[in-house]
C-alpha cells in the first residue's frame, strides 16, 4: 500500500482536537481541584476582595451634585 499525503491528515487532525480537548478538561479539573495553582484560580480569588474594596471606597466619595461639562 502506498503512503499518500491524506494518510497524515488523517492521523494528525484528530489528534490535534484530541490534544486540545484533554488540555482543556485538565485545565478545568485544575481549576476545581486546586484553584490557586492557575492564573484563572488566583483571578477570581483577588476579585472576591477587590469588588468589595472598590465599593467601599465608592461609598466614601462624596457624589457630584450636577451632571455635564462646564458652561
């Protein structure tokens, strides 16, 4: 049997979906068992305390009492 150039494409081009599907169920396995080993983990955990600070601080400005540029 003679070796053609599709024989490649068959091997390869599922092979790559396979890669790129197992890297992403690792990737999720990763996240739910140990969050702070990854860059999406240590994102969330920082947002958990910043949302909370930036309305803090907001609460504390006082508010401008009218709207639009100057005249």
């Amino acid at each position: 049997m003679e070796w053609k150039k599709y024989y490649l494409d068959v091997i390869l081009v599922p092979l790559g979906f396979m890669i790129t599907i197992g890297y992403h169920v690792w990737l999720w396995h990763k996240v739910r068992t140990h969050p702070s080993s990854t860059i999406i983990g240590i994102n969330t955990h920082a947002r958990r305390f910043w949302v909370p600070a930036m309305i803090k601080v907001l609460q504390h400005q006082p508010r401008p009492t009218t709207r639009g540029g100057p005249t």
